[in-house]
C-alpha cells in the first residue's frame, strides 16, 4: 500500500505584543487575542509574513502557495486596525519562479522587498513603485549566482548586513547561516569568508526580521528544524559583528506552534517583528490521500503541455 503523503498547511497569524520580551508564557497568554488571516481555501496556505504598519493600516506580506500547481505568489492583506477587519487582499508579486519569504522594509523613503527566489539563482531588491505598495519593481541583484534564500537585512554599525542560507542537497537550507555585508543598500554586497557562521539543523535558517535588543547587540530569529522542517523557532545574539569577526550564541528561547494554535501545533517557523506587534505562521500536517490525486493531476498536465510542445515544432 502506498505510504500516505505528509502535506504541510501554513496559517499566519498578528500577535498584539512587539518582539521584545516574548517568551513561552507571553505568547501563550496571548494566544486568544491573536488576530488570524482568513483562510487560504483548498489546497492552499499562507506563510512567511512581513509587515508594515502604516496609519490604522497594517499591510501583511506573505507566500501565497497553491499545492495544486506547487507554485507561490506574494500576497499583500490589509488589516484595518481600528475594526481588526481584513479589508482587502491582492497578489503584488508573482514570477514564473517560486516565491517566498517577502522581506519587506523602508529606507530613505522608498518601500522594498527582498524575497526569496533561488530558483533564480539570486537575491534579488524589489521596489514598490506606488504609495498603495501594489505594484512593484525589480531594481537589481544583490547577490548573483547562488541559490539564496531567506534573506533578512539590517543596517548595524554603519553597514547593511544580510543573513540568508543556500538551497543545496540534503537540506543544506535548513543547516546553514550565511552573512553578507554592504556600504549601502544596493552594494556592493560581499560574502563573509568564514561562511556560514553556523551549521545547525537546530537553529541556523533565518526565521524573520532580525533586530537590536536592549544592549546593541543583534537578535536573528532562526527555525529548528530539528524535529521536522520549521518545527519550532530559536533566537540567536550577535555580541559581535563586523566583516572581521562574528561572535555569536544561541539564546535558550524555544517557541512552538501550540503556544499559539489548538489545530495548527506542529510547527512555527517565522517569528518577525513589526512595531507594536509579531507576526507568525503555525503549521498543521494533513495526510489525506487525494495529495496524491492532486500530484498525478499536475504531472498529467505538465505532460500534455510538453506533448503539445514538440507536436507544434514538428508541425512546424
């Protein structure tokens, strides 16, 4: 009999506390004043969430995925503060490749994105090119030829620095932090030599927008992967970091799905802070069968398509 298929569901949620200072207990006693984002619908979920607060409008990017072409979008949905009243959705991002992970940001006046888009093979800087962050444009690579995901950018001592990982084989994605650095926004962008700075399952994989603390010192949120892919979330502290040195250790902070969810318990893979509030995603495992329907469905398609191809050039 064939093994049923293990299908991950993401839901994203706002919780209304600012990053700093939550812990375990905190995120527990806030889990019945979390504000959800509506359902994805069938054989779809959302995931990956950055926001940004602007009037009585809080605007939440997320990685729109559809199982059933196994393709991601990035969706923008708009939360109206004063109702906590989801008041619009639309898709302002979508290539023929993959995309995930919306970094979005604001520097010198101008709204920017960084998603995730290996299949590119790059890392790429979006702008937004209206005030209604609807449309927006590619501006250039930051890093070139390299299968970069999840890059978090922050500006420290005087320098833009980047934290990202590389897709590779044997989940080299979920081991693995790397570090670049930069003068200015656009670059030029240079690797750290001493890359990656650290290889564990357990907390290496950028996890949401890093952030100073109290004392100066950088806090990277980071997935543990440990138990499964996204499974909980970890924190690390740079004590130091300049192209010269990084110095960094694991902080004992270990958040899990169930803190937060009663049917989604069995991950939690970003954790990105947002002013007065922390956006999250929680994870659920379905293993129903008609996955696989949905896979021989899209493979049976992609075959015709391909048929139909070298049909037309012999015609041709």
């Amino acid at each position: 009999m064939l093994k049923r298929p293990r299908t991950d569901f993401w839901r994203v949620g706002i919780v209304p506390a600012p990053i700093h200072g939550l812990d375990r207990p905190a995120l527990a006693a806030l889990q019945p004043h979390t504000v959800w984002l509506p359902d994805a619908g069938a054989w779809r979920y959302l995931a990956d969430p950055f926001g940004l607060l602007r009037g009585d409008t809080l605007h939440v990017f997320v990685e729109a995925f559809d199982y059933r072409s196994k393709h991601a979008v990035i969706e923008r949905h708009d939360l109206d503060m004063a109702e906590l009243r989801w008041r619009r959705k639309r898709t302002v991002l979508a290539r023929p490749f993959h995309l995930s992970y919306p970094f979005v940001f604001e520097d010198e006046g101008q709204t920017y994105m960084v998603p995730e888009s290996h299949q590119a093979n790059e890392i790429a800087l979006y702008r937004a090119t209206d005030a209604s962050l609807d449309h927006w444009e590619r501006e250039c690579a930051l890093l070139s030829d390299l299968p970069g995901a999840d890059a978090s950018l922050l500006q420290h001592e005087g320098r833009w620095w980047m934290f990202y990982t590389l897709v590779g084989p044997n989940g080299r994605d979920q081991r693995e932090l790397h570090l670049a650095h930069a003068p200015s926004l656009k670059g030029p962008w240079q690797p750290l030599e001493q890359n990656p700075v650290r290889v564990d399952l357990a907390g290496a994989r950028p996890a949401g927008r890093p952030f100073h603390d109290d004392n100066g010192s950088v806090l990277l949120p980071v997935q543990d992967s440990s138990t499964g892919y996204g499974g909980a979330v970890r924190m690390l502290r740079f004590m130091r970091l300049s192209p010269s040195q990084v110095l960094l250790q694991p902080t004992p902070l270990h958040l899990t799905g169930e803190l937060l969810s009663t049917d989604h318990v069995q991950g939690l893979h970003t954790f990105s802070a947002c002013g007065p509030f922390t956006l999250v995603d929680v994870k659920r495992v379905d293993h129903s069968r008609q996955k696989q329907w949905l896979d021989l469905k899209r493979r049976a398609r992609r075959l015709r398509g391909q048929l139909a191809g070298l049909l037309g050039l012999r015609a041709a």
